[in-house]
C-alpha cells in the first residue's frame, strides 16, 4: 500500500477517548511500519453526504489506501493484516486462525461489552439502564470467562501478537470504567501486555493529541 488515510473525529466526548475505533487502525498501521495521513472530521460531517459515500452508516473509521476507500474496523484491519506479516501468519492455516479471532472479536466479545457500556457512559442514572444493567454485566462475564479460559496457557490469542489482538484489546477498554476486567488476572496480564506495545501507546498518544488540539472552547 502506498498512500494511506484514515479518518477519525477531531474531537470526541472524554468517556469516549481512547475508545473511537480509528484507534484500532492506527495501531495496525503502527505495528506493520505503514506511513499514513490522519483526515480528521468533526463530529456533524458524518452525516454529509460526501462522508456518507465513503462510510454509509456515517461512522469512523474510514480508511482510504491507493485510492481505494474501506470502511468497518475489522475489514480495514483485515486489510492491513493481508499485506503485513507482523499482523497475520503467512500460512494458510495461521491466516484463517487470525480471521477466525477477529471475527470472534468484533462478533462474539465486542456486542455484550459494547451494551453495557453505553448503558453506563451514555446513559447513567436513568431508570431502565440501571433495570437492564444486572443482565448485561452477566452477558459480558460469560463472554469474558470464555476468553480467560482460551487465553490461560497463552500470552495471545494465537501464541504470538496478530491483528485479532489489536481488536480483542480495544474491545475490552470497552468497559475500562469497570474492575470486570482487572478482576479476572489473566484478562488483566493480556491486555496490560498488548497495551504496553510501543506501537500501541504511539496509536493512543496520536488520537488524544488530536482531542486535546481541537478540544471545544470553554464557554
């Protein structure tokens, strides 16, 4: 790939810092050594209909390599995946392991975590969320014991560091404002070694100085 850009908010509320899922694609990009640009939109421009073209649900990221646009974390990721052997295996069977986990991740891992927390963020204190929260916190341990149990006799999900990581990770900071990972050690070991890749604290550091440079003025 050669000319590389993604697009993500300038600025975004501070529960969802560090969570935008451009994150997800800058870190592929960092871990594979790829040069890229960053477009960064405000938050309304989703909605037009040029960004509509681009991404047609009006969510980031959208990524646009040599001229061709993809939208969806997980395929942008696939797509870096195929063409960088730090992030996908280059055996056949490797290949199809990785894609499984990446599907698990954004299938499986991610629609539990990703309830609960907009209950929590989005919408704390109303009635109904906190009627509905009991349920989702089960849905999520489940999911979340599931992956401890996978992850016991293993530092990744594949043994070594691929793309399904990158989105495992991000899922779980998902629900970063609760102990329901920390709790469970192995979890906590997991993503507390895959945060600490230099690669990802590179892709985090971008995106928050990118928060902290276009932050609303104060009124």
């Amino acid at each position: 790939m050669e000319r590389i850009t993604v697009t993500g908010f300038r600025w975004v509320p501070t529960f969802a810092q560090g969570l935008a899922r451009d994150l997800r694609v800058r870190w592929a990009l960092q871990e594979a050594g790829l040069a890229y640009d960053v477009d960064l939109i405000d938050l309304g421009e989703r909605h037009s209909e040029s960004y509509r073209r681009r991404h047609p649900f009006g969510l980031i990221p959208a990524f646009e390599a040599d001229g061709h646009d993809v939208f969806e974390s997980g395929a942008i990721l696939h797509r870096i995946a195929e063409v960088s052997p730090e992030l996908m295996p280059t055996d056949a069977a490797g290949r199809a392991n990785t894609l499984a986990w990446m599907f698990a991740a954004l299938n499986t891992v991610e629609p539990p975590l990703d309830a609960l927390s907009v209950l929590d963020l989005q919408h704390p204190g109303e009635e109904w969320a906190k009627l509905r929260r009991p349920g989702a916190v089960e849905a999520v341990q489940v999911r979340l014991d599931a992956l401890a149990a996978w992850l016991e006799p293993r530092d990744f999900l594949l043994g070594r560091f691929t793309a399904a990581d990158i989105l495992m990770t991000t899922v779980l900071r998902l629900i970063r404002h609760t102990d329901l990972v920390t709790r469970i050690p192995v979890l906590e070991v997991y993503q507390t070694r895959c945060e600490a890749r230099p690669a990802f604290q590179r892709a985090l550091a971008e995106q928050m100085d990118g928060y902290r440079q276009n932050a609303p003025m104060a009124a």
